[in-house]
C-alpha cells in the first residue's frame, strides 16, 4: 500500500452565526466543554478530544456534552445548522466558510495541521487512468 503524504490541513472549532448570537463566542478552548459540540464516532470511540496550542504547549480538551455522529457530513450539516460547536478540517468545510454559512473560533489556539494521505495500491503496473488520477491528486493538493 503506498500512502504519500499530500498536504496539512489545519482544523478548527467551527460553527454557524446563529450559535453565537445565541451562546456567545467562547474566549477560550475551555469554554468549549460547557458548550454544545459535535463529535465524529469512529470505531474506537468518539473523537471527543479535540487537541489545541496554549501558549505553545500542546494541550487537550476532553468534551462530554457533545451530539455525535460517524458521518462527517452530518456534522457538517448540524454545524451549519447551528447545534454546536464541530472540530472539522477546513478542507471539509472551504465552501461553507466562503460563502458565511460556518466561520471558525479560537483560531490562535487549533494550530495543529491534521495530514492529508493518499492511499493506493502501490502496484507497479497500474492502470493508466489510476496513474493519473493519483498524478492530479498529488498535483492538487501538493506539500
């Protein structure tokens, strides 16, 4: 299986205007735990740990009042809709944040990049439409 590393994509707190007219902006990650988030279920449990930078130290915040889902695009669609507070990579959300329908928080504290891989078999003979889907994905989202 060969997995080249693509680019970094930063992930932030988002949410939708609506939630902050209501709940008001949180001024720090800590606030978040008293606020309504939405976490992704995975196999291994929900991702309710959402990692941030204080003051250069990494740091974690462990969330408990938060709606779940294992589809990312649920959250998503719940954060546009104003339910919480979701911790989503910005390429899952670019045409959200363009056009206003989710804007993003505590930006000085989510610094952290998340990977972005690309998977494939890593197979010398591939079919030649493969070979150029893997190209255009590599040129698109280069390191």
């Amino acid at each position: 299986m060969a997995s080249p590393r693509t680019a970094a994509w930063w992930r932030g707190a988002d949410h939708a205007a609506a939630l902050l007219e209501r709940l008001g902006v949180p001024s720090r990650p800590q606030d978040l735990a008293t606020l309504p988030t939405l976490t992704l279920m995975t196999g291994h449990g929900p991702m309710n740990e959402w990692r941030y930078r204080d003051m250069g130290e990494a740091r974690t915040l462990r969330l408990e009042r938060a709606r779940q889902s294992n589809d990312g695009e649920v959250l998503r669609r719940w954060a546009v809709q104003g339910l919480g507070f979701a911790y989503k990579s910005q390429l899952d959300i670019a045409a959200d944040l363009a056009a206003g329908r989710l804007a993003t928080v505590l930006d000085d504290y989510f610094t952290e990049p998340a990977p972005l891989h690309l998977l494939y078999p890593g197979h010398r003979l591939q079919p030649a439409r493969i070979r150029r889907l893997i190209d255009f994905l590599l040129e698109q989202f280069a390191v």
